[in-house]
C-alpha cells in the first residue's frame, strides 16, 4: 500500500504542523480549523499553530498572499514546523510555488490528508482498492515528471514510448494502473450487489446508519445489534460498511448497516470511489441519519450529510425514502441546545446517547412505526408446492393465521411492500 505522507518527512513520527485557512468572511475564526486539526491529529500529526488570513478571494498563484507567506515562512523557521497544511484543495502550481517560497517543508492540502487517513483506514480488499484509485486520480494532475512521485506511488516506471516526455509516461503509467485497480474494484463490487440481492430477495428490511464522521454511527450499530465494531474518537474509523443483524420487538428481524462517515467537501475522487458501498445508502429502505448533538457544528454537519445523500439518488428519488434523524450523544449536552430544534423538530427525530443507552427505546419505536407504516394485511394461498414461502413469511412477517387446505396454505399476514410485491400473484386478499 502507498506509503503515509505524514511520515515521508523524515525527522520525526508526529510532525509538528501549522494549519493554514484563508477567509472571505470575518465571523470566522481559529476555531474553524478544528476539524482540519483532528484530521491532523487522526493521520498521526500534530498541529502547533493556525495562520488565517483574511481576504476576499484566494491569491490564484500561492493561495495566500506575499505578505502572509513570509509570516509562513518565519513561522516554520521559528516554530521547526515540518509540515504546512492548507484548509483547501490546492493545485499542484499553487502547492509548487508555496514549497518554493517557504523553503525545505512540505506543503499538502486538506484533501491530501483526507485521502491519507483513507488510505490507513482501509482495511478490506474493497476498501483499500477504492482508497488507491481515489489517491492515483487525485494524482495524476500533480505529477511533475520528476521520478519522485512514482517511487512514492510504490509503482515501477513504465518504458518511455517514442517521443514521450518522461510526465507523459509517467501519466500513462498511472492510468493505466488506474484502469486495472478498477477492473478489480468491479469484480469485487459485482460480490456486493450479488450479497446486497439476496438481502433484498430475503424481504428482510434493510436499514443504513449515514451521517458525519465521529456522530457515533459505530457506537449506536454495536448498542443496538452486539456487534463489535471499532469506535473511537478518530476521524473515519469505519470505511468498510458492516451489515449485522437487529431483532426489534414487534416486528422481527432486520439489518442495520454501518457506513463510512461524511466530511464537508468531501474530496469527490473519494465520493466516487466509494459509489458502492455508498450504494447501501440508497437500496436501504430506511436511512438513519445520525447527527452529535453536541458538536458546535451540528447544522453544518446536518447540511453536508444532506447534500451527500442526495447527491447518491436519482433526482427526486431520495423524497421516497423514510428517512430517521437520531440525534446521539445527548449525555454531552444539558436540555436540547436552540441550534438543533430546527433541524430535529421532525416528528422522525430522535434523542439518544448511544453510549448510555437513553432514547435507544424511542428509536427502536420510530424504526417500528416505519416498518409498519409501509406493510399491509394480506390473506396469501400457497400451493403447496410452494410452502416453502411458510417459512419466509415466519422469519420475516407477522404471521396471524395459517390454514392447511386442499386448495393450498392459507396465510394471513402483515408483511412489507417488498414481500409483498413477491407474494402478489398468490394473494387473494388485503386489508389495505
Ligand atoms: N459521550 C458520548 N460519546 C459517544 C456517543 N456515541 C459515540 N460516542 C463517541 O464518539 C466517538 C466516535 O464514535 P464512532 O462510533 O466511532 O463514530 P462513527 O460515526 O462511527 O465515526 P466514523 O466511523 O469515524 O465515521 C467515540 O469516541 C465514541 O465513544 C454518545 O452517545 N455519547
Ligand atoms: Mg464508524
């Protein structure tokens, strides 16, 4: 696997850091670089200090301007910073033309770090293909030609073809390293939809946890079901989507499926990548979307989760879906604070702390008031060649009645629209 950036300066395992932001906008603050800051600190880094600079647009060739770049450059000199960290996507003329100005430290960008903490996370073969294509495309328009990049890919240098520059065959080299990671990739994905199929063909409800990274997704999967996912205070903890089973009281079994966390601007290299198993999301037939109430960001947080979910669907497909908002870690906060009444006013909120336990009971009747709103009464007669669908509609159904005639089993049962639609052909009656 790719080689961590962080440590590829070679002085020390936790390079000290500055983070750097520029602002259009004077109400915000050092605190806005918190999140930048925890990225750091999850890549294994450590941030010593903050530069913002103020001003309406970025400088297009160093993103910061002359002045605030000898700041930069005294900083690290003073502070023996080794490594700078923009708050952005920059590009590979602007990362050139800062290393350049500010001396022997390394320049990287947000998204940079965001792929690298990927890159570590990753820990299924699926995972770690989708992290590998994301950071060769991110690559590709940064390759200088100069070897380096390369050797630090861990790839081989391809044959220079006839008139070649050695940047023109190091791109084809990348590409088509590209092209066979995703061949790959598709083999691997075509395992998960044949998986994800059987679910579905199963007529068991298929329910996704979604939302920012560090919520608590992991924590409220491993409350409700026992499993033992990692959870912990680290930024994408969980990359490769978990699927466990969950019994609710009064309607049986379902899955709940854990997925990888969402982050404001999101590298899309990333966002693509990771379609498939972002596809859980989208043929889940409940989202729940979990949201840390005691985070400063909580509407933030709310506003790119949104975003993303809906980037996943097909225009307005996205409205169909019942969707729960479970606002975890209410042991944080006192009382419910002014920021979240809006968001959570819903009459699908729901307060919880995942960790304690308390609301889990409110949540576990807004998931079954969900079920039962999409599943109807239905009378079924089976041929008895078919009596195996007994057994679906046991594990998967409320059964109420069941007759043994000539004609066939007769089976009352509240059952789902997807069992439902299965079982269409041998109904013979519904109570709507
Ligand atoms: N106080 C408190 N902490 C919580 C609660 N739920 C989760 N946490 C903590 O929040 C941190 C993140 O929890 P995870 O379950 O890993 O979060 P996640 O949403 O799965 O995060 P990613 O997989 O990284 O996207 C951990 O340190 C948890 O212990 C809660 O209800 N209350
Ligand atoms: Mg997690």
């Amino acid at each position: 696997m790719a080689k961590n950036i962080l440590h590829e300066t070679e002085s020390s395992d936790f390079p000290s850091a500055v983070l750097v932001a520029v602002y259009s906008d004077n109400s915000k603050n050092e605190d806005d670089l918190d999140e930048l800051a925890a990225l750091l600190e999850t890549a294994g880094g450590k941030a010593v200090a903050r530069l913002i600079q103020y001003r309406p647009t970025p400088d297009i060739a160093t993103y910061i301007g002359k002045g605030k770049l000898d700041e930069l450059r005294e900083l690290c000199e003073n502070e023996k910073i080794e490594l700078i960290i923009f708050d952005c996507e920059l590009s590979p003329s602007q990362i050139k033309a800062i290393e350049d100005s500010v001396g022997d430290v390394r320049v990287i960008d947000r998204t940079m770090l965001i792929l690298d903490i990927f890159a570590r996370n990753a820990t299924t073969n699926e995972g770690i293909l989708q992290v590998q294509i994301a950071r060769l495309k991110y690559t590709i328009p940064r390759l200088r030609g100069q070897g380096a990049e390369l050797s630090r890919l861990g790839g081989g240098i391809g044959t220079r073809g006839p008139g070649e520059t050695k940047l023109e065959s190091d791109r084809r080299h990348v590409k088509s390293q590209i092209a066979n990671l995703e061949e790959e990739l598709r083999s691997l994905e075509k395992r998960r939809t044949l998986l994800r199929r059987n679910r579905e063909e199963s007529g068991v409800v298929q329910i996704s946890v979604a939302g920012y990274t560090n919520v608590g997704k992991s924590t409220l999967l491993n409350k409700l079901t026992g499993a033992d996912i990692l959870a912990e205070n680290k930024l994408f903890a969980t990359l490769d989507p978990t699927t466990r089973k969950w019994v609710l009281p009064n309607v049986g079994e379902v899955v709940l499926t854990d997925t990888v966390g969402f982050i404001k601007n999101l590298p899309h290299h990333l966002v693509e990548a990771f379609k498939s198993t972002l596809a859980e999301v989208v043929f889940s037939d409940i989202i729940l979307i979990v949201l840390d109430i005691s985070s400063p960001d909580v509407r933030g947080q709310y506003e790119v989760t949104e975003e993303i979910i809906h980037s996943l669907f097909e225009k307005n497909k996205v409205e169909e879906k019942p969707v729960i908002y479970v606002f975890n870690k209410c042991d944080k906060v006192e009382g419910i604070p002014e920021e979240t009444l809006g968001l959570g006013k819903r009459e699908n909120a729901v307060f919880i702390s995942a960790s304690t336990g308390d609301g889990i009971d409110s949540l576990i009747e807004a998931v079954e008031r969900t079920i039962l709103s999409f599943k109807k009464k239905s009378v079924f007669l089976l041929p008895h060649s078919k009596a195996g669908w007994l057994d679906t509609l046991y594990k998967n159904a409320k059964v109420e009645s069941v007759d043994y005639t000539e004609d066939g089993i007769v089976v009352c049962a509240v059952v789902d629209e997807k069992l439902h639609g299965q079982l269409r052909e041998f109904e013979i009656r519904n109570y709507g």
